[in-house]
C-alpha cells in the first residue's frame, strides 16, 4: 500500500511569493493533518482536517491556510512568504483524528531566499 | 512551562546496551500517546504507540506510560547502530486534534 505521499519534496522560494504545498493520505484515511518542522525542534502542529472540515488549527498566522478535497488529499498554502518560514513541512495521515495513529508523509524542504 | 520535555541528549550507549528515553508532559487529559523516530533529514516515523497506563511490548522496543505521574518512556533493548537517531514523544492533544512534540532525544549507539 502506498504512504502517505506530499510533493514538491524540495522548494525554494523568494521572500514575498507563495507557496502551495500537496499531500495524499494513505488509502481509507480520512484525516490529514499539517506539521512544520524547523532545524533541531520537534514538528510543530499547523492545521487538521477531517472529511473536509478544519478540526484543529495551531499558533500560525492567517498566512497559513489548508483545505482538504472530496478525495482527501490536501493542500498547505502560505502566502508572504518569510525567510522564518524556511522548515520541512509534514503531513501526517490518521484514519480520524490525532488520537489514532498518524504516519507522515517525507516531507516538504522549503527554503525561503 | 514546556509542554512536552525531553532530555535533548546525546544519548550515548554501546551497541548491545538498553536505551532508556523519558519524556514528561504538562496535558493531563492526554489520552494518547506516540514515540516516532527520525533519522536526520527524514521525515518521523511511527514506532510505538500506548494508551493505557503500564507497560506495551513490540519486539525490542517497550513504551512505559504513567498517567497519575504524566510520563512515558521508551526502552530500546539490544541496541543497534541503526537505532542511532533523534526520538521524539508526542502526546495527542485534549481534543485529539494534534500532537505535541518535544524537541527529542538524540541517541547515539556505538559498535
């Protein structure tokens, strides 16, 4: 069965662009739920989502948003984007919630130039 | 005060030996409870996974959960080189809708 699969896998970015960020949960979950980790911290949690819904948001600024689509994949969008947004954004698929068991995805190298 | 601690390391053992990692956390309602390991530039992966209060076996790993205490730990028995990464604890949130990470714990296990 396939992982959790998140792309691009590397991105560099200018100060004030955007970015649109992808990930596919693991087949039968319903749940895909976004992290940001920078160098030598733990992730970070961003955002959840659950059939579509935003169950879950953390302490990131309105330039941070997500949806989830009808097939359960999702998208991260950052807007502004500064050069403290530089990390390895994570996605984590779970059958529900972060109650269950969540399984990540590799990740997302973003630099910010 | 952090909400999940954990001794940053290194954690030095030599190959063979037990490893012990603790984590403590400051969420009491914390029902759920998660150790991931991470090579360095990968992403976590999902190792044990507990629940209730005592101890979960899976091969030679051991996760210990105290509830009343707000602790948990991992055992690596018979450890190898290829255990040698960063463990990170991370407990489910009140509402079960993240988990909280702590910064991990570097273990490092010589041949």
């Amino acid at each position: 069965d396939a992982g959790v699969t998140q792309s691009p896998t590397h991105l560099i970015k200018t100060r004030g662009q955007h970015v649109t960020l992808r990930c596919s949960p693991i087949s039968g979950h319903k749940s895909v739920s976004w992290y940001q980790q920078v160098l030598g911290q733990g992730p970070q949690f961003i955002f959840q989502y659950y059939e579509k819904e935003e169950r879950g948001r953390g302490n990131f600024p309105d330039r941070f948003s997500a949806r989830q689509f009808p097939n359960y994949s999702s998208e991260l969008n950052v807007n502004a984007l500064l050069l403290g947004d530089s990390a390895l954004y994570l996605c984590a698929s779970t059958r529900q919630g972060s109650e269950t068991e969540a399984f990540f995805g590799q990740g997302t190298r973003l630099t910010v130039v | 005060q952090k909400e999940v601690e954990q001794n940053s390391g290194p954690l030095s053992v030599p190959e063979g030996a037990i490893a012990s990692l603790n984590c403590t956390y400051s969420d009491r309602v914390s029902q759920s409870f998660f150790w991931y390991r991470q090579y360095s530039g990968k992403s976590p992966e999902l190792i044990m996974s507990i629940y209730s209060n005592g101890d979960k076996e899976d091969g030679r790993f051991t996760a210990q959960l105290n509830k009343a205490s707000q602790y948990v730990s991992l055992l690596i028995r018979d450890s190898q080189p290829s255990d040698s990464a960063t463990y990170l604890c991370a407990p489910s949130n009140q509402a079960g809708t993240a988990l909280i990470f702590g910064k991990g714990t570097t273990l490092s296990v010589s041949s």
